[in-house]
C-alpha cells in the first residue's frame, strides 16, 4: 500500500503522522498540568471539587477522580480516557505496574496451558477477570489456577431443595408447589390474610 503513494503524499502524510505525535504529546502534558491544578485546588479547600464541578458539568466524578491520582502520581495519565476492560483494571494497580503494562503487553494463559502476550487495549473482559486481582496481576501459575477454579465451579450445578413429599422448593424470588409458582409479595400477601 504505501509503494502504491506518489514521493509528496508519503511525504504529506509522514508530516501529519509527526504532528499527530507531538499533537498527542502536548495533550498528555496539558492533561497532566491540567489535573495538577485541580489538585492543588483542592489542597487549597475541598469546597475546590463543587467550583470545578459547576464549571466544567460535562466533567464526569469518574474523570475528576482520575485527575487527582494523576496529580498524586498513583495513575499514569494515559489510562484517564482509556475504557477498555485492561485499562480500567490496570488503574487499580500501583503506578510501578501500571508503567510496565501500559505499551508491555502481558502474559496470558490459555485454557490448554500455552501462554500469550496481549496488549492492554486488545484484552477481553474474561482475560481481564483472569490476569487481574484486586490492584494486582496473576502470575502463569496463578492464572492456570483461577482457570481450574472457574472450570470447576461451572460443573457446579445449585440444584433447589425439593421437598419430595409435596414437591415444595425455592427457585430464585418464586415459591413453587407443585405447579403452583408463588411470588414472594403473593406468599406475603397470604401470609399476612392467615394472621387475620
């Protein structure tokens, strides 16, 4: 594709590719300088968060929030606007992982014991689930056991407690008899006519 660009367009292109970069470079340090202000604001007085809050509504708590650990040095200030599940999850780790992890990408297992590299941005909710643990990243052998554990609780079936003699049994908020299917507001409304 690019052998197929004339010698100006590459060229053109490559001058928008640097102002991109330096374009996404200012906005991380406008961003930092940004967040430092609002922190030092509230060093000042907390009545700060209501006067930025008023100011800026469109401003989410979540976004306010984060601009405080960036100020703090607890969240690189890449992962503020990133939403993907790896993202949100690596937040909750300290600032020394969350630099290693952000352009590293991490080790995953597999359900057959292979392990892969996936980037932070390209990680699935259920790999996020598995590789993160409260502010921490599973290590391999910690991963295959958190696997192991959800394979077992699958073959884990709840089954209700049936009484056999009059096949009486809870399933969810519904009583069952026989086939009679009872809402809890039903058996309190029927329950409350026998007090009478």
């Amino acid at each position: 594709m690019k052998n197929a660009l004339t010698k100006t367009k590459e060229r053109q292109i490559t001058q928008h590719i640097n102002y991109f970069r330096d374009g996404m470079v200012d906005s991380a340090n406008a961003i930092k300088k940004a967040a430092q202000h609002y922190y030092d604001a509230l060093r000042i007085d907390p009545v700060a968060r209501d006067m930025f809050t008023e100011a800026f509504p469109t401003v989410s708590s979540q976004t306010w929030s984060g601009m405080i650990r960036i100020a703090s040095g607890e969240m690189d200030h890449r992962l503020l606007f990133d939403a993907t599940p790896g993202a949100r999850a690596l937040t909750h780790c300290d600032a020394t992982t969350q630099a290693l992890y952000i352009n590293k990408p991490i080790p995953v297992c597999c359900g057959n014991g292979d392990t892969i590299l996936v980037q932070l941005d390209k990680m699935t909710s259920e790999q996020t689930r598995q590789v993160f643990n409260r502010g921490a990243i599973r290590d391999i052998a910690e991963q295959r056991a958190w696997i192991e554990t959800q394979k077992t609780r699958a073959h884990i079936v709840s089954k209700p407690k049936i009484d056999k003699a009059n096949d009486v049994f809870v399933k969810g908020a519904h009583l069952h008899v026989g086939k009679l299917k009872l809402s809890r507001a039903e058996l309190l409304r029927y329950l409350a006519q026998m007090e009478a």
